[in-house]
C-alpha cells in the first residue's frame, strides 16, 4: 500500500485490504474493529511511544523510524493547498533527507503542541498561513534531527560532528569513507540529548526550497485510494443525514415518521436542534427515508427578505457615513477642489464555498470521550464546540483530521456547525457506533455560511492635471467576525477589519482618503470565502481606479506606478506581469487587457487578463498572466498551483456563482443553480513567481482577489464599459 | 438482492433495485474511490465505465447495470488509463483530489476515442466533471502529455 494512503490517519497498520479486490491494486479501505482502539494513540502519545521506542522523535513535527522512514507530523490539513509537501519539504531541507523517505501524516488536535503561531494557542488553518507560521518552526525541528543524527554517527565511528555531512538521507564520514542511513541511527540518535540550539541553513544552500519536490499525495490522489471523510468505513457504522429547515430562523414543529421507518435499512429517526435526523445502514437508504419524512416547519420567525430587499436596505444605509475604517487628509476639502468628480457603486451577491465534497463527518463516541474524523480545519474551535456539545472536556474529543474534499474557508465555520450536528446526533442516539453524517449537495448548499452580500460606493476627485486629490469608499456589509472567537482580536471600533482589508489599507499614494463601513445584521449565515474581505474590496478599489485612469485618459498599468512609488514589492509584480502579458501591445480587434493588483495575506499578486468580446456580446477570457511575490518559493510548482486554483476560484464568482434568496428562500441548491467554473471557461494560465529571500507569505488565498477586476477592466478596454454588478452577465451590455 | 459484475469480480448485496450504482459501489463494494459530488449529473465526480462507456454512476439505477461490466477507478488498468495516471503524477494535477477519480475516468474514455484531442475537444469533453480547485490547465495538459506518451 502505498504510504500516502496511511498519511491522514495513523502510523499503525490498521488498514485491512478492501472485500473486493482486483488488478492488482488494493480496492478500498475497511477497517478492522479494533481501529478505534488502535487510534487511540496519536503521534507521541505514550502508548505510541512504547510501540516504536526505536524511532527517533525529537519534537512533535519529525519521527525518524527504524525502517529508514522520515515522517512529518502535519499540523495544517491538507485540502489542496500543498501543505503536505509544502510542510515536509521546509523539514527536509534543514535535515537533508531524501525526499522518497517522507512520510506525512496528520497531527492530532492538541494546541499545546500545535497551535497555528500566528493564532496564539489555537490550532487550525486558514488565512493562507499554513507555512508562514510553520517556516522557522519546521526549519528549527528538521535542523534538531539532523544535530541528533550527527552526534550519534560522531559518538559511534569516534570523530567530531564538524567533521560528518549528512547528504540525501545519508549520514556520511568522508575521511574514514562511512556511511550510515537516518535508519540505522535512528535508535542511536534517540539517545542523544536534544540539543537547545541549532544551526539553521543559508537560503543559498538549499536544496528543496526553492526546487521542486513532487507533492507527497498525488499518486493516491489519482488512483482512487487517498481517504476522505466521505470514505470512512467500519463493519458497524450507520449513515445520518438530516433534514434542515427550509429557511433562516425557521424551527421544528412536528414530524411524521411513518412512511420513512418504511424505508428498509432505517434504524431511527429523531430531532436534533438542527432538524430531523435519520440513522439508517447507508447512504441511500437515509436519503430515502428523509425523503418520506413530513415535516411541520415553524417558519414564523424565519427570515424572508429576498436579496433585492437586502441590497436595497444597504443601499439607503450607505447614504450615511459609516463607522470610520481609515481616514487622511480631508475628504470633503478636496471634493469642494475638484476639477471634476467621479463615483462609481459595486454589488456583490451572497457566495457559497461549494467544496467538491460536502460537509461530513464521523463521529463515535465512547464513554467519556469521543473521537471524530474528518477534515477539520480549525481542531481547537471544533474540539471546544463538540466537548460542549457532549458535555466532555476539550481533550477528550479526539479529532483524527482527513484530507478535506476542498475547503475555501467552509470548513473553518466559527461555530462548527456540521461537526456539533454529528455531535447532536451521536448524543440523541445513544449509540456507541460510528456514526457518518452526509450533507447532500443540497445540504451543503443551502446551509448558509456564505461570502456576505456587500454594497460598495466609490467616489474620487481629480484635479485639472488628471491628479486623484481624494478618495472616499463607502463598504456596507455583514461583518463575518464578530461573534466568532477573532472578534477580540479582529473587530475594533466597530471595523471587522476582514470588512475592509483591502480597502482601509489601499496603497496608492492619494493625498485626501476616506474609507467607511455599515455592518448591518442578518439572519443569513455568513463566513469567510477564499480570500475573505479581499473578495470584493480588490474588485471595487481595482476597477474604479481604472475607471479614474479612463477618465482621465491615462494608461492603467503606467496610473498604477505613479501611485505605487512606495510600495515596491506591488510594483515588483506590477511590472512584472505587464511585462510577461506584453502590455501595450496591441491583441487585435475585439480583443482587450486589464490589469489588477492587488496585496492580501502578506502576499503581492498581479493578473492580466485577456479577453475577446464577441459581435453578440457574449465574452472569453482568453489568459491570465500571474506574477505573485510571496517571499521565498518553498515549493514553486505547488505556488503555481495555487495560482492557477485561487484565480479560477475567482474567475469562477466573476463569470457564474451566486446564491439569491427569494423571501427567504435560498433560490440555488445544486450545480445547475448555483453554476460554477468548467473546463471550456478556463483560460490558458501563466504564473510568473518574483524571486525573493524575505520570509515565506500565504499563497492559498493571494490568487482570487485580483481576477475579476482584471476581467472586468479587459472587458471595459474593449467595449468602454464597466461593470459594476456581480457575477458578470453572459451577455455583456 | 442484486448481482454485479465490478472489476471483473462478481457481487451480490441486499439493496433497493432504484439505488444508484454510486452507492452500491460505495456503501455495499466499499469501492470509495468513485466519488459522490452532486448526485445530479451535474459534476462528473462519480463517473464509472458501464460496458466501457463513461456514465454517471449517481443517476444509474443498480437495476441498469445488471449483467453488464462495472469498471471503477480501482478496476482501471487500460494503457490510456496508465498514461492518463503517469502524465496526472508528472503534472501534479490534483489538488484536493475529491473529482480527479471522476477527471481520470473521463480523461481517460476521452484518449480511447480520440488519439490525440486538441484543446477544444478535451473542453467539450471534460466540461461536464467539474474541480472546484480548478485544477482545469493542469488536466488539459496532462491529457496532451498523455496523448503524446501513447504514440
Ligand atoms: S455525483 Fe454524479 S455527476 Fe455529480
Ligand atoms: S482537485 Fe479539488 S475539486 Fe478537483
């Protein structure tokens, strides 16, 4: 079996071939009975240590075993972003192994050891931090191995440390012509004392950093054997799925359970605060039994606004100034100067994350503790909120955290949502079983948790040289932390600052800037969506300065230098893309360029998209040339990757996506509603990284904001129009 | 109970006659590499080969499939299927990798018809398996790199 099946789960050999088997390849995964007690054991627990005291474990990130394996203990899941190469490849390097020997596999929640750096004493992933946070943490635990290699190969062969090289995996004397593999110490060097300081590389030796390392999970990605929650499976599990109220605010009146205990394969149906849950042996038998359920709704307290009502709503709030986000210079002086004014108003619609694998999670419990699997993006906010659900302390909710099927930040939900439903239905069950619970597409879809809907209002002063004097934004929208455990760090004054990012921060050099924010309250639930605030404050500040350099008659790239003298690094890829794309030259008739730049997550990127619009005014984008600065490439191929993901994402809700809600009602529940980017819409990529010795910044989120911008100025190069409504129409006006 | 034949192996389960394949092959084969994504149609993620001809296992009543060949990703073994999986590895397609089983399994019907499909074929073809990662550059390339590796 190849090792990358094994990474999420466990080190111990509890993964029993499939009941069916066929060329050759092991088909499915089956666990034994015996597995919850086998997992109870994560990565330097005691019992795990007593099973394995040959290996080498210096710290809570790297375990060198005595079959010559290096494995990686991951503290960030892996959900398509790269962390389990991107991790593995910083702790490889500063302990030179060979890269066929690592091995990755998944921590255990526990903060003490764990905890993302950048979030005080709370582990989980998310704002594009995964290695970041990691990159001097990682460096310092591959470097420690090393040192406890090279002093148990010194003591050994009776020669100074100085004088031993470690090379691929190897542990080498070159004088005495020696040589010992990282196995065949391993045992040695768990004897070692650990040393309190160790020497770090320089960048200029590396050897991975910078290279490219082939990510650790392809293969089992790409013959059906990688295990998601989806795919978790013991001999006595049931499947739960729910039936959830129709609208926001909505509760449950009664039900009728008579023709769903029809259903064959239904072991119980009852409420749980979230609706009415069905246990049944699989999948379609639940699905069928929710089906024949009728169920008396209370919806007098659900909210029935439609997404124009709210849009109206926020227009007439943005009349008013809002609470002051950041403010410089006077506003209102300049406009009273101005040669001439210009304004311009953005709308944008609810979004769902609509990973390619639903919510879902299995859950078992056990006396006093219970233990969970899936893809748990944020380990300690889903510990704290299962233990409360069960009455447990947080420590005995143990979280075995899969690959996720996709996250964009659904995964991450502030209350846990899916993960205290499965903990709801464990608990009213009763049952030491198992327990998967499945949301359908439709679940998943409308279960709120979206992008908020947000109204913005733009407007600039010029004076008689085409000189911006002043610059005024107005942002109306529901703040996404407050109520969550980052409000104390990130809601001040009023300002979610994730309301604004982007915005408050705009680093063009105009004399005279106001920015402004209305965070009015809704039922509908919201969270952040790759990229977060940046989603749509890169759209509204990037097209309406376009807007300004068309006015004015400037060319866009050449308005963007003048304003950006202090800022080098937004230059840096400024230039770099405009010159990858060949700006300036001329594409043809109905063909056209835009550009945006835009910084989120410590990270630069710029795009240039290209886009040819037809005679019927139906439209193509055509390329996208990337540049991103996120100081040192750790591994550039999965940077790429993440570029060319992170800007379809965000093609994706500029050309298709939106959820709308119709009294109420989410209007979109699947793919042929809620419509998302395909093959034929996918434009040709090109990923240009600067190159950078500055500390590594995130790339997960860094690649969405600045495509739609660029999309909508191209569009507004060829037809001088731009638009101001999200998504974009099929048919351009 | 129902009989299928899955990779060449016969067998049989106590299911509903309306159940869709996907979950025959998921919850009763324990076949999980076929994957579950939207249930409509709509996103390609559960295609499987019924008498070697790609279809959407979700939709597909278990009754549809009696007495016919199942092949899922787990029962692939055809040198375009080998190609499609060694360009996929070159490439590093996939990134979460919850629709590559789907992408794979069309991916690799499209090379069997077509030996050498330029971009718009692979567009028409694979629009109907969706990546919410986006990893669409990456597939097209490999299908080509592929293409080239079978001649
Ligand atoms: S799950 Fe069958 S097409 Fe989506
Ligand atoms: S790789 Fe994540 S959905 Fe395709």
């Amino acid at each position: 079996m190849p090792q990358s099946e094994l990474i999420n789960l466990s080190r111990r050999n509890f993964l029993k071939a499939g009941v069916v088997s066929g060329t050759g390849l092991t088909l499915g995964i089956y666990f034994g009975s015996s597995l919850a007690e086998e997992l109870t054991s994560g990565p330097g627990h005691a019992s795990a240590e007593l099973a394995n005291q040959a290996q080498l474990e210096p710290n809570a990130f790297v375990r060198i075993g005595t079959d010559n394996s290096v494995t990686i203990i991951a503290k960030h899941i892996e959900f398509g972003q790269g962390t389990h190469t991107g991790l593995p490849t910083i702790v490889a390097e500063e302990l030179d192994a060979a890269w066929d020997q690592i091995k990755v596999e998944s921590a255990p929640a526990d903060a003490s050891r764990y905890n993302n750096l950048h979030w005080g004493p709370y582990q989980g992933t998310g704002g594009s931090s995964a290695i970041a946070n990691s990159y001097e943490q990682l460096r310092n635990a591959g470097a420690t191995a090393r040192a406890m290699l090279i002093n148990a190969a010194a003591k050994l062969w009776e020669v100074s440390p100085e004088s031993i090289l470690i090379q691929q995996g190897v542990v080498l004397h070159k004088e005495s012509n020696r040589s010992l593999k990282f196995g065949e110490l391993a045992e040695l060097a768990s004897k070692e004392k650990i040393p309190e300081k160790v020497t770090l590389k320089s960048p200029n030796d590396y050897v991975y950093i910078g290279k490219q390392a082939a990510r650790t999970d392809t293969a089992s990605k790409s013959n059906g054997t990688a295990i998601f929650t989806q795919d978790i499976q013991f001999p006595d599990m049931l499947t739960a799925v729910v039936a959830h109220p129709p609208r926001f605010g909505a509760k449950l009146k009664s039900f009728d359970a008579t023709n769903a205990k029809k259903v064959a394969g239904v072991k119980d149906i009852f409420a749980i605060p979230s609706g009415v849950a069905v246990l049944a042996k699989n999948f379609w038998s639940a699905k069928k039994a929710r089906d024949a359920l009728e169920i008396q709704w209370d919806e007098s307290n659900s909210f029935t606004k439609s997404s124009q009502d709210i849009l109206n709503e926020y227009k007439t709030l943005a009349k008013k100034p809002g609470a002051t986000a950041y403010s410089n210079g006077s506003v209102d002086e300049a406009f009273k100067q101005a040669n001439e004014t210009i304004s311009a108003s953005y709308e944008f619609p609810f979004l769902a994350h609509a990973t390619m694998e639903p919510m879902n999670c299995v859950i078992q419990l056990n006396n006093d503790s219970c233990e969970l699997w899936y893809g748990s993006q944020t380990q300690s906010g889903d510990q704290f909120a299962v233990a409360q659900t069960l009455g447990l302390a947080p420590e005995k909710v143990k979280i075995n955290t899969l690959f996720a099927g996709g996250s964009f930040g659904r995964r991450a939900n502030p209350t846990g949502d899916y993960v205290v439903e499965a903990a709801n239905i464990a608990k009213a069950s009763k049952l030491s079983t198992p327990i998967k619970l499945v949301w359908t597409r439709e679940d998943d879809t409308l279960a709120g948790y979206y992008r908020p809907l947000n109204y913005h209002e733009l407007k600039a002063a010029v004076d008689a040289t085409g000189t911006i004097t002043a610059w005024q934004h107005r942002i109306v929208g529901q703040s996404i932390l407050t109520g969550t455990a980052f409000e104390e760090m990130l809601v001040k004054d009023g300002i979610d600052s994730t309301s604004v990012e982007g915005a408050a921060n705009l680093p063009y050099s105009i004399p005279n800037m106001h920015v402004d924010l209305h965070s009015p309250t809704l039922p509908v639930p919201i969270q952040w969506w790759r990229s977060v605030g940046h989603t749509h404050t890169a759209l509204s500040t990037e097209v309406f300065l376009d807007e300004i350099a068309h006015k004015v008659g400037k060319d866009p790239v050449e308005l963007r230098r003048e304003l950006l003298k202090k800022h080098p690094r937004h230059l840096g890829v400024l230039n770099l893309a405009a010159e990858k794309a060949n700006w300036g030259s001329s594409l043809g008739k109905n063909r056209g360029r835009g550009i945006a730049v835009h910084k989120s997550f410590n990270s630069y990127v710029a795009e240039v998209a290209e886009v040819t619009v037809n005679e019927n005014r139906t439209f193509s984008v055509d390329k996208v040339t990337i540049a991103v600065d996120c100081g040192i490439a750790i591994n550039p191929d999965v940077i790429r990757a993440q570029m060319e993901g992170g800007m379809g994402y965000g093609l994706c809700a500029t050309l298709s996506s939106a959820i709308t809600l119709k009294d109420g009602y989410v209007e979109q529940s699947n793919f042929n509603g809620y419509q998302v980017l395909r093959m034929n819409q996918m434009p040709e990529v090109e990923v240009h990284i600067v190159e950078s010795n500055e500390n590594p910044t995130g790339v997960g989120e860094p690649g969405t904001p600045p495509i739609a911008p660029a999309v909508i100025n191209a569009i507004a190069a060829v037809t001088g129009k731009f638009h101001h409504t999200m998504p974009l129409p099929n048919k351009l006006a | 109970m129902v009989s299928l034949n899955i990779n060449n192996k016969d067998i049989s389960f106590e299911v509903d006659e309306d159940t869709p394949l996907l979950w025959a092959i998921r919850d009763e084969a324990h076949l999980t590499g076929t994957k579950y994504g939207c249930g409509l149609a709509l996103c390609g993620a559960c295609t499987i080969y019924l008498d070697n001809q790609p279809i959407r296992s979700c939709i597909t009543p278990v009754a549809a499939a009696v007495g016919k060949k199942i092949t899922t990703i787990e029962g692939l073994e055809s040198k375009e299927s080998q190609a499609i999986q060694q360009a996929w590895k070159k490439l590093d397609v996939p990134q979460c990798g919850y629709c590559q089983s789907g992408q794979i399994m069309s991916a690799t019907a499209l090379l069997k018809n077509n030996k050498s499909p330029n971009d718009n074929d692979i567009d028409a073809f694979m629009s109907g398996n969706i990546c919410r990662c986006v990893t669409y550059v990456r597939i097209r390339a490999a299908i080509k790199e592929a293409a080239k590796n079978l001649v």
